[in-house]
C-alpha cells in the first residue's frame, strides 16, 4: 500500500513539474498585460540632421507618440552591430501619466513612476524592473533607411 501511495505521489510531483515548466516557458511580448498593443510601422532616414545622432554608436532619438510610432514613441538607439527600438511604455507596469520612459545622461533608459532603470544599448534592467522595454524590429536598407515594425 505504502508503495502504491508513493508511486501515485511520484507522479504528482511530476505532472506538476512538467505543467510548472511549461508555464514558466510560455511566450509573451514582454510586457505586463495591460501595456497596450499597438502597431507600429515607423521609417527614420539617418541623412537628415533631425536623425545625425543615429550616425555613431551609442547616439540616440526619442520619437513622439504617433499613429505610427506606438501609444507613447519609440526609443532608438544605434549599438556597435546596428540599431534598437524599443516602446516608450513601462513594460513592467500599468501606463499612467509617469510611465513613459527616456533617456538620462545618455546611458540609461528611465521611468519616472518608480524610478526604474535599463541600460540604453542593450535594455537590460538594472534597477526596479524586472523585464526588458518592449523592442521592435529593425530593418536598414541601401539608403541608410531605418524601418520599425513589429
């Protein structure tokens, strides 16, 4: 009998482990809930001057919130291999009036509302939050076009 029970808790304990690893294995865009999806569909021409920061590594832009560039903008930051966007929204929790995040010193991407932070080149959290900003892709052409899409 004895035997019995503990073949029957040995499964237990396994099915819930395997339902425990499919849970923490399910994909999500990123973002808590309540972060609005919106499409985005932005283009960015790096010969203008609005955009000269893009040119070198490490320079950025912050874009304003429009019907193709997200709920609150987008940040877009060239790295030493290409470039980055990612959603202005916090992606760690509800958006209200302090929640839409920029840049500080060049370096870090910040939130107001809990003064959260992430680095700026790779979105890493570094401070408060515990997931990165939500990111677009990113697409250059021959013309040194940046499109943003998701």
């Amino acid at each position: 009998m004895k035997q019995f029970i503990r073949m029957i808790l040995n499964k237990v304990i396994l099915i819930a482990s395997f339902i425990f690893i499919l849970q923490s294995c399910a994909s999500d865009d990123g973002t808590v809930s309540c972060v609005p999806l919106t499409t985005v569909s932005f283009s960015i021409n790096t010969n203008l001057p609005l955009y000269a920061n893009l040119n070198s590594p490490g320079g950025y832009v912050e874009i304003p919130a429009g019907p193709t560039s997200g709920t609150r903008g987008l940040i877009v930051v060239r790295t030493a291999s290409g470039y980055k966007a990612y959603d202005r929204n916090a992606p760690h929790i509800c958006p209200d009036e302090k929640t839409t995040l920029y840049v500080k010193d060049g370096i870090k991407i910040v939130c107001d509302a809990d003064n959260s932070e992430w680095i700026l080149l790779t979105g890493q959290p570094t401070k408060v939050a515990n997931r990165a900003p939500r990111t677009y892709q990113v697409f250059v052409n021959a013309n040194n076009v940046i499109m943003i899409t998701n």
